[in-house]
C-alpha cells in the first residue's frame, strides 16, 4: 500500500476548498475533511497534513476490517478501499455487509455489485463507479 499514492488520488477526488462547505452530513474543508463549522478557513498545507492524518486513520481501518481475512488484496484494491473508508468512514464501510462478506469470500465481482446498489454509489457518482471497477477488476483503467 502506497501512502503517497492514495493521498494524490484523494486530492484527485475530494478537490480542495479553502472555505468549508456542508457536504451531506458534515461541514467539510481542505480536501474533503471535517471542518469545524461553517466559514471556517483552512490553508492547503494545512489541509494537506490533515489529509494524511485522515488517510492514515484510513489506512488502519482498513487493517481493521481486513488485516486478519487472509483474502488476497492486491493493491489497487487496497487502495481502492482505502478510499471509500476515507470517504464512508470506518462505520460507514463496516455497514456495507454484502460487499464485506463478498471481499471476504474473494468473490470481486459480486463485492463490487452489492457496492453499486448503494445510496453512496448514487451520491458519489463518479468516483464511485471507478472505485468499483477497481474493486471488480483489480486494476486501474484510465477514463473508468
């Protein structure tokens, strides 16, 4: 798993606002982390090491829901979950049962189903549909 890399995808993803915003169900500065409340000002050094707090706290909880499976992850999965525990939350992830229970059977193709009859999949468009095929494909393509 590469740190750098996720953060850059982050940044790619989440996009960078000096200014919070409200964003679903929090107030959301920087690159897409919590903010304090609303016109709150962040720097993007600033937000950056935030970003890499967060992303780390991700990292851990990815650790958390599969370090012990002992199903194969290659990387762009694991990146991939990274970042929707970073986006979703630890809690948020962990309430994803289907797509849980089928990365944990290494079935990717269905994991990646249920993560698409999603409320967050709707939301986050995009972004979503590449995470997605990532977790179905196990590579990355560009323009997907």
């Amino acid at each position: 798993m590469n740190l750098d890399v996720i953060v850059e995808q982050l940044k790619k993803d989440e996009g960078f606002s000096p200014i919070s915003f409200w964003d679903f169900k929090q107030w959301t500065w920087g690159y897409g982390t919590k903010a304090p409340g609303v016109d709150f000002k962040i720097t993007k050094e600033d937000a950056e090491i935030e970003l890499r707090e967060k992303t780390e706290e991700a990292i851990e909880g990815f650790h958390r829901l599969f370090g012990a499976t002992g199903v194969e992850i290659n990387e762009v999965r694991e990146h991939a979950l990274v970042n929707m525990i970073f986006n979703l939350g630890y809690t948020g992830v962990k309430n994803f049962k289907n797509t849980l229970a089928a990365i944990y059977r290494g079935n990717w193709p269905e994991a990646a189903h249920h993560a698409r009859n999603s409320l967050w999949y709707r939301q986050v468009t995009r972004r979503a549909r590449r995470i997605c095929n990532e977790l179905e494909r196990g590579v990355v393509r560009n323009g997907v």
